[in-house]
C-alpha cells in the first residue's frame, strides 16, 4: 500500500500541475485573442479552439486531482451524525459511485475519440480526439484514486492530500 500510496500522490500532484500550467495557458491564449480582436482588430482563429481544450484539461485534471486529496463536495455534516459503521458504508459507496462516474467518462470519452478520431478541430488541424483525452486520462485518475481512499479505509489508513 505504501507504494501505491506514492505513486497516487505523485499522480495527483502531476495533475495538479498539468491543471495549473493549463489554466496559465488560458489565461494568456485569452488574452492574447482580446488584445488581438480589440486592439489590432485581427482576431486568430485558433484561439478558441485552444482556449477549449484547455478549459476540458484544467476541469478534468483539477477534478481527478480533488478526488484524490477529498476536495469534492461532501454532506460531512449528516454523515457524520451517523455512527462509524453507516460513516464507513456512506464513505465505501461515495467511493463506489465515484469510480461509476470515472468508468462511465472512460468509456463515454474513449468512444466519442474513436467516432471523431478522422475528423479535425477546425483552425488547428489535429484530430477531434484530442479534446476526450484529459476525460479519458481522468476517468483513469479518478478511479486509481477513488480505489486508493477504498483500500485506505478498510486497511484504516488515511490518505494524505497531495497538497498538505
């Protein structure tokens, strides 16, 4: 487990930083589109192509990582009114579920790659797949983590954030 255990934080660490250096790229691709519309009046056709794929890689990659570090949205709350065995199932089928969802957007976005992979992303000339593979390498994340807290919590171990 101490193995996994690194490797799920380097994972989730990486994603954080794929999110972040993501996120600085649409920031300057944004404003680099308005500077060029308002300014030079000679607005790049690609921008909002790339500004796209960089909006799904910050949510998808920002999401795997918050599963990871339990940053997703929670009734702490109710569930902890209960006593610790209904908090242990309430935990074991949020994880369950949580992996549903990441199975779920694997499989979705693997198809919608392959039904698109001969189409291509107007004005940049790559193939429509590319805008389902940070859903698909985060129904991958998602999983690996969401198996990560499982084992954790019947080993009674906690996971560390990667973020601490």
């Amino acid at each position: 487990m101490n193995l996994f255990t690194k490797l799920m934080a380097l994972l989730s660490r990486w994603a954080m930083y794929i999110a972040c250096i993501c996120l600085v790229g649409l920031l300057g691709v944004v404003v680099y589109g308005v500077v060029m519309r308002y300014v030079f009046n000679d607005s790049p056709a690609y921008v909002e192509q790339v500004a796209l794929l960089l909006v799904i890689s910050v949510s998808m990659f920002g999401a795997s990582a918050g599963v990871r570090d339990a940053g997703h949205i929670g009734l702490d709350s109710l569930v902890k009114m209960l006593p610790e065995k209904g908090q242990f199932w309430c935990r074991f089928i949020v994880y369950l579920l949580s992996i549903a969802f990441a199975v779920t957007l694997f499989f979705g976005a693997s198809e919608m790659a392959v039904h698109t992979s001969k189409d291509t992303i107007p004005t940049l000339g790559i193939s429509e797949s590319f805008r389902y593979l940070p859903v698909i390498l985060a129904g991958v994340l998602i999983t690996l983590f969401s198996l990560e807290h499982m084992i954790a919590q019947f080993t009674r171990q906690e996971v560390i954030p990667s973020w601490h």
